[in-house]
C-alpha cells in the first residue's frame, strides 16, 4: 500500500508526466502503483521531489501568506509508512490556504466520540515525537497513549471548521479506514 495514487490526486499529476520525469514507462508507473514492483531509491526520491514541487506550488497559489522554504514530502509518506513533521507542515501548506478558515488536525477516538484535537505544529510533534505513524504490516496503527496507562485511540486527519470537522483520512492517505461522522 503506497500513496502514489493519492498524490497523484492530490496534485493532479498523471501517470505519463510521472514517466516522462523520470525516463521510464507508463506500465512501470502503473506496476508500481500496483505495488507489483518498487521503485529504486532514486526513483523514490524524484517521486517525492515531484509531489512535493506540485504541492509547494498549491500552497503558494492558495496561501495568503509567504514562506521562506520550500515544503518536502518524505520517503514514508509516499510509501504510507507515517507523517513526518515535513509531511505535517507540506499537507497543512497545500490545503488550509483553500479551506477558508478551516485547519488540518489529528483527531484521538475512542469509539466515535472526539476526545483531543492536535492541530498546531507544536502539538504534532508533542503528540507523536514529529512521527505519525501510519501502518505497519499492513495495517493501521492506532494512537497508544504511553503516558495514560496505555490508553488506545483511533485517529483520524480531520478538517476542523469551527466546532465541526470532516474526516479527510482517506483524502491523503491510502488505506481502508472507516470514515467517522459526527
């Protein structure tokens, strides 16, 4: 399971431009979307130069506001293995400057109920260390709170609107998680 296919939307880059920029096939792309075969690392890293560089640009088009940096996706983010703090800051440009006054938050369930909300760049990294894991083995891992006995949550990436929010999990990340409505 790897995030090609999302980024792909989310960026509105097609398989033929990802193959003209890296000099390969288009059922070479396809295959690796497919997960039939990997990419090499360089492949990799110019997949993630590319989403990024799309990415960066929404922001810029969609922000009202300048920044000094550009924006870069990790290698664990393409591959769906977890949100780095680079993944957090690259997501968060790309979207909020078009959700109005929405934000992107990680929201802790215990059964549907919303029980904490991580939004800003300082409670994502107090919350998962910079490291949002995704899944591991095939799976998704749910938040262990190591510091509450132990306590398991489900979570989701969330657009809060005020005192409501959308689950837009399955907008930026691959996989089979359930949508939460409230």
């Amino acid at each position: 399971m790897n995030n090609l296919n999302k980024l792909q939307q989310l960026t509105g880059i097609s398989s033929e431009e990802i193959a003209d920029a890296l000099d390969v096939d288009v059922a070479t792309v396809t295959s690796w979307q497919q997960e039939e075969s990997m990419p090499t690392v360089a492949e990799l890293e110019a997949l993630v130069g590319i989403f990024s560089s799309q990415l960066d640009a929404k922001g810029i088009a969609e922000q009202s506001q300048d920044h000094p940096i550009h924006i870069r996706l990790s290698l664990d983010y393409l591959l769906n293995l977890g949100i780095t703090m680079s993944d957090w800051i690259t997501l968060k440009w790309a979207f909020e400057g078009s959700w109005s006054d929405d934000k992107l938050a990680v929201g802790f369930f215990n059964g549907n109920k919303l029980v904490r909300v991580v939004e800003s760049n300082t409670d994502f990294v107090a919350a998962f260390a910079g490291y949002l894991i995704l899944q591991s083995e095939g799976e998704f891992e749910p938040y262990i709170d190591e510091f509450d006995d132990d306590k398991t949550y489900d979570w989701r990436l969330l657009r809060i609107q005020g005192d409501k929010f959308q689950d837009v999990t399955q907008k930026l990340i691959a996989g089979d998680l359930p949508e939460i409505n409230l």
